[in-house]
C-alpha cells in the first residue's frame, strides 16, 4: 500500500488539481490526459513507489499521428536495482485534417 508521505503527496496534488482554474483544453487533449493517467497509476502500483516527477515532452510527428513522451521518476526504493525512471510513448493527437463533414 502507500506510506503515509504518497498518501499526503498525493491528496495534495489531488486538491492542487481541483483548485486550478478551469480552462476549456483541445480536442482530445482530455482522452490523452486520462491515458497517461492510467498508465501512470499502473507503473506507479506495479513498482510500489510514489511518483517524484512527472513531465511530457512536445509532440512529435509519428506517421499520421502526433506523440508524445512521457517520463516518469519515481522515487527511490529499497535496493539500488530499482528503476527510477520510466517513460513511455502515448498519442495525442491525429495529423490528419478534418473539417467535419466527411472521412
């Protein structure tokens, strides 16, 4: 489970998150931010450590998509052996142009 210090870190970021001001975000920038989300919760369960940092790299073109890079540093584990940074890559957005009427 978590110690008491990811517990508090995390109830505070939560409440940070909930007093920031609401700005209305692009298309599909919602869905990126839920999948990163999960991901982020399963690495963090997985290796039973709290998250330290977190930050996203600009997008990239990838094919018909844009992507993103996510990096993940957790926090120092019991032995020396323990990853501390993770990162993986999530789509954020369509390259391709669309005006809403057709395919």
């Amino acid at each position: 489970m978590f110690t008491r210090r990811q517990f508090i870190t995390l109830f505070a970021v939560g409440l940070a998150a909930t007093a920031l001001p609401v700005v209305p975000a692009p298309d599909g920038w919602d869905e990126f931010i839920a999948r990163v989300r999960a991901r982020t919760m399963e690495v963090v369960r997985r290796e039973g450590r709290g998250l330290r940092r977190m930050w996203i790299e600009p997008p990239r073109a990838d094919g018909a998509w844009y992507t993103r890079r996510v990096h993940l540093e957790l926090e120092a584990g019991p032995s020396l052996l323990d990853r501390l940074h993770f990162e993986f890559d999530e789509v954020s957005d369509s390259r391709l142009m669309w005006d809403g009427d057709s395919i």
